[in-house]
C-alpha cells in the first residue's frame, strides 16, 4: 500500500545491484511513493549487476559513479543538480571488503585493501556529504540514510574489517549530521539493520549461522530487505524532520537481546 510519502522528492540511491540489493528494495518503496530519483553504482558493478531493469521500472536515470573517484562524485551531483535543481534524500548503500573476499582474518589483514574497505565502504560517505554540501545540492529539511550493521559495535567474528568500516560510518553520521543540520536542516542518520540475504551479504563467511542465530534471538524476528525498504522511505519522508545523527536499529528487538529461549532450546538440544 501506498501513501505517497514522497510525492515531489527527488534524490540519489547508491549500491542497487540487482534484486536482492537492499538499495533495489529502496528504489522500488521510493517509486511506489511518488519519488524520482538517480540510480547509481560503480561502473563495473553496473555492467554486472540488473540495474537497468531497475531504472526502467522506476523510470530512473542510470548515472555511474566510483565513489573512490572524487570527479565521478563531482559529475554525479551536477547531473543530480541539473535534472532536479536540488534534492530531497540520498541513500548510501556501498560496501565491500577484498580482505573478507580473500579470506583473511581480522589479525592477518592487508593494509591496502584495509584502506580500500574503509574508503569504498564509510570515507565515501563522507565525501558523497561534503560534495552535496559544497554543491548545496540539497533541500532543506532534507535526509541523508546510510545503511550499517551492529558489528560496529560487537564482534561478529569473520565481518572483519568491515566492522571497522560501519564504525567510521556512523561517526561520519553524527559528525556531519550536527553540521550539516546546524547549517541547511538536514539529517543524516544510519539504519542498523538484521542480517540480509543480499549479494553482498552472502559473501560474508558464516552468514547462514548468523542469520539463523539472529532470528532466533529477535523476538520479532529478523528484519528482511522490504522492511529495511519501508523504514528508509519514513527517513527520507518529513514524518521523521527531527530525526538526526542517530544509528537506528532496525533489527526486530536484537540489539537489546542477551539470550531468547528459542536460543536456548538450541543450545541445550
């Protein structure tokens, strides 16, 4: 059901890759909800992935964009600029680490693919940020979602550098979110949502156990990607204008967990 909770906005989705991409789910709810928007993803990840079909559906431009590039960021935002005069929302759904694609642990990690994790993964929101600023591309009143995850602050062991990663997220978050907000009224804010079944998250070793595990811990069980959808669609709408520099846990009660019976019964079986 929809309710037109974006009616007139416009934006920028970062990191639809095909159907299982939460940044797709996203796309889908803003389109069902009145908004227009720019699809963009690195340009390999674009020719790999499904995105056309997706900006066919929502009738969205395709712009590439490696966040690693500042140029490509630059071009991004002046094509955003001149297609809508400014926007209302962007939602940053990047991540990926070479040292969990290699298979190293956390103790036996490879600087430069630290440094690539960190940069493609949190340091690129700070500069999507900064670039939006300077450009004073944005609405204000407008919303700025990262997606995280709750090992940023708890060891899920095998996540990796990429713990480290959703960290310097969510400081980005409250850093820029107080001047960002101070000076234009925008928000910026991180979802922590459940383990998701995306492509990305099904690269991370053990990601079954831990969903699982996850789910059984919840009392209202894991959050899946159209829930993750729903609640960035209320970030990115004006019922949520005091909203700013919070991490918010979408997880279906897990990060105030310690231990459920269903948990539990598995233990002791």
């Amino acid at each position: 059901m929809a309710y037109n909770l974006l009616k007139g906005k416009k934006g920028i989705i970062f990191g639809a890759l095909n159907s299982k991409s939460l940044a797709w789910k996203v796309a889908e709810k803003a389109y069902e909800e009145g908004a227009e928007f720019i699809l963009t993803n690195a340009p390999v990840a674009m020719r790999l992935g499904e995105v056309n079909e997706l900006a066919e559906k929502c009738n969205a431009e395709l712009v590439p964009a490696d966040v690693s590039k500042q140029e490509d960021i630059n071009h991004l935002f002046d094509v955003a600029v001149e297609k809508f005069g400014k926007i209302d929302f962007i939602l940053h759904s990047i991540g990926m680490s070479p040292n969990v694609r290699k298979g190293l642990e956390y103790d036996e990690l490879n600087y430069d693919f630290y440094n690539k994790t960190l940069d493609i993964s949190a340091i690129s929101f700070h500069k999507i940020i900064k670039t939006c600023k300077e450009k004073d591309a944005m609405n204000e009143w407008g919303s700025i979602v990262a997606l995280s995850y709750i090992a940023a602050q708890r060891i899920f062991y095998k996540y990796n550098d990429m713990a480290d990663a959703k960290a310097l997220l969510e400081s980005i978050t409250r850093s820029f979110g107080y001047i960002y907000g101070r000076d234009k009224n925008v928000r910026i804010n991180t979802i922590s949502q459940s383990p998701t079944m995306t492509t990305a998250g099904q690269g991370v070793k053990g990601i079954n156990t831990l969903f699982d595990f996850a789910d059984k811990i919840s009392p209202l069980g894991n959050a899946d990607a159209d829930d993750c959808a729903d609640y960035c669609i209320s970030l990115f709408s004006d019922l949520t204008r005091k909203v700013t520099m919070q991490n918010l846990y979408h997880d279906g009660g897990f990060s105030s967990m310690g231990m459920s019976q269903e948990a539990i019964d598995v233990f002791e079986s």
